[in-house]
C-alpha cells in the first residue's frame, strides 16, 4: 500500500478478500468497475465510484510499429480512388498488408459494392505472410474523416485507417487514425505516410470589384458614404434613402433612342481580378517531374469494385372510402351523455346500418411497378472523349 494513498485500494480477485483491518473507508477494484467502502455513524455500505481521486491519471496511445507507407503507394491508391470517382462517383476501399519481416507494406483490392457515400467490402482477403494492417478509402469529393459507419468498422478491425477526401483535387483531405479496440487515435498525415505533410499551397482567388473606393470630399467626417456602386451614386445608402433619392431625383424620360454619347452609359464592369492567398492543406511532395496520373495501379483493381443498386423504392398506397366514417365514431357522436341507453339494435334500427353486412371492403394495396430508372442514383459521370 502506497504512502500516498489515503485510503487503502483492494483488487477483488476472488471476491473473498478481507476487508483491510481497522479501515471504515477503502476502495475495491473489481471486474464490474471500482467501488468504494464507507461506514459512517450507522451507515454501511460498498457503493460504485467512477475514480480514485487519489491515484494519478493514465494516458492512453496507441502507435504501430512499422515504417511510413511509401509515396509511391499511397499515390496508387489515390490515383485508383479518382478514377473510381471518375467512372462512378462513388467511394473505394483498399485494404493495407505489411510484411513484419521484410517491414513492406502491401495494397489489395477487395471485391466491393460501392456508392457515393459507403462501400462494402469482402474482408477475409488476406496475402501470405503479411498482417492484415489496416484500411484506406475514399470520400469522394468531401472531407476526409471518419464517419460513424467508419468508426464501426474499425472497431473490429486493430491497426491503421486512412481516409483520403476530395479525390479529385490536387490537395485532397487526409485523415489517419490508429485504432485498437474501437478506440481512435488520431495521426498527423505525416506520422504513417511518406511524402505526405500538413503545409501551405497557393490558391487562385478570383475576386469580382463591385464597389469602388472613391475619395469622398466631405466637410463632415465619418458621415456619409464611402463607398459607391460605380455609375450608380446613391447619396446616401439604406433602403429609405433610396426611396427619398428616387423621390426627389429629377426626371429622366425613358427614351427607345440609343444614347448620344458614352458617358452616359453606366461605366462597364471591369473584369474580376485574380489574386493568389495560401491555403493550409495536405501537400504531397511528388518526386520531380512526376504528377499522380504516372503512379499506375493495376487494370484488376476497377474490375473488383461494383456501382451499388439501391432496390427500387416500393410506393403503397392506401385507399380509404371518404364516404364512410367507423360505427364507433358515429355511436359516440350519437350517444352523448345518454351512454347507458344506446345498443346495437336500436342503432341498426335508427341508421339501418348493418354492422356485419355493410362494413367496407378490405383496404387496398396498389404497388407501383418498379421505375425504368433509380431517382436515388446520382446521373453517371460524364465521360470524357
Ligand atoms: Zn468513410
């Protein structure tokens, strides 16, 4: 028993141990959780407890012990999922091997149903001699990250998960988890990946110069406007002030003749101007002189995945005569507070209504024949010629 510890800790291994000599408050540690032993004046009692305040708190990690996958690798499985984007705007899966003895890592493809946003794979693929190690797949055009269906997924499944979004673009998201019993450790993208970092990029920013700074001779500063839509020159902004301008505007006659001169043409709208900022992202150091499209992968790989068909939606429809409301309905709207003096047969006899003979026919059920096409699949990728 520790000095530092203020209270005693048991560890219930058979569940008959001594309770601590002279000690009215110790903790025990048990399968089901920890709990906590008081008595208190005349109270006795073991009650579960969520800590042990006294005892220090344990990190927890997880971290696997092989080299970063090569770039080479991961450009190839990048370079499938756009493809599969490509041809059916749909996510992948490739499954990652690793070789403890070589220390190599490995890419299988699965046979897979994929669809825009999930993908289901036949996991008992295995290669000899490797570890099943983990996963990569795709998130089409959108943010990488691990979605819940993702999360149940690894829970299974020890080892390192990748997911690559924005397949398309020459930045894509990247997000890389360790997980071990469903619990998720999340990577930077260059602690597994080879070549593969967090930096700056360039983007071009195209911006469209609606308003016009204009230098405001002004008596009064910081009244009036600053800024003017060019060519249009309210004196004042805000919506009333519009209306008072217009009111008070002079008169201008509408004429079908072309104007005499250019200046009284509103001044053209002058280009968008295009500037660069930078951006923070995923950046992948290609070796010089190579892009993604040279990182080939093999022709088998597009031959294993399959465009999910979602069954056609099946519309019933519920057909309830309008005409016809339930005998009981009609009974209590009858019967109102004179309940006792209701029956079968003096309703039958007032309505003439048979309750055996006239109910309505059974309800029907129309099903519309399946659709030629699926409202749910997105149009297929347009095809380059
Ligand atoms: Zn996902």
């Amino acid at each position: 028993m520790g000095s530092f510890l203020q209270f005693p800790v048991l560890i219930a291994r058979t569940g008959q141990e001594q309770a601590p000599q002279g000690e009215d408050t110790y903790y025990i540690i048990g399968k089901n959780g920890t709990f906590l032993h008081k008595r208190t004046g005349i109270v006795e009692a073991l009650i579960p407890v969520p800590d042990i305040p006294q005892l220090a708190s344990v990190e927890t990690w997880a971290e696997l012990d092989v080299p970063r996958i090569p770039l080479a690798l991961f450009a190839q499985v990048w370079h499938f999922f756009r493809e599969i984007y490509k041809k059916m705007h749909s996510e992948a899966v490739a499954l990652l091997f690793y070789d403890e003895s070589t220390r190599q890592w490995f890419v299988e493809i699965p046979e897979q149903r994929v669809q825009g946003a999930g993908v289901h794979y036949d996991d008992r693929a295995q290669k000899p001699g490797c570890v099943k190690a983990g996963t990569i797949h795709s998130h089409c055009d959108f943010q990488a990250g691990h979605s819940g269906g993702d999360q149940r997924d690894e829970r299974h499944f020890d080892g390192l998960h990748i997911t690559i979004g924005h397949v398309p673009d020459a930045h894509p998201t990247v997000s890389v988890c360790v997980a071990v019993n469903g619990f998720r450790f999340m990577k930077s993208v260059d602690d597994y990946l080879e070549g593969v970092r967090m930096g700056e990029y360039e983007v071009e920013v195209f911006a469209s110069p609606k308003f016009h700074r204009r230098k405001v001779h002004n008596t009064q500063p910081n009244r009036g406007p600053k800024h003017y839509q060019k060519g249009v020159g309210y004196k004042t902004p805000g919506f009333v002030s519009a209306v008072v301008d217009l009111m008070f505007s002079p008169w201008v006659p509408i004429s079908t003749e072309p104007p005499s001169t250019m200046e009284s043409l509103p001044d053209p709208v002058p280009p968008p101007t295009r500037t660069v900022r930078m951006q923070k992202g995923v950046c992948v150091d290609f070796p010089e002189g190579t892009v993604l499209s040279d990182y080939g992968f093999p022709d088998e790989w597009i031959s294993r995945v399959y465009r999910y068909i979602p069954p056609a939606p099946v519309h019933v429809q519920v057909v309830t005569p309008v005409t016809w409301s339930s005998p009981t309905n009609m009974a209590h709207a009858r019967r109102g507070s004179s309940r006792g003096h209701w029956n079968d047969e003096d309703w039958m006899a007032e309505t003439g209504f048979d309750l055996l003979k006239d109910l309505p026919p059974p309800l029907e059920a129309e099903t519309d024949p399946p659709p030629d096409t699926d409202p749910n699949q997105p149009p297929p990728p347009k095809e380059k010629s």
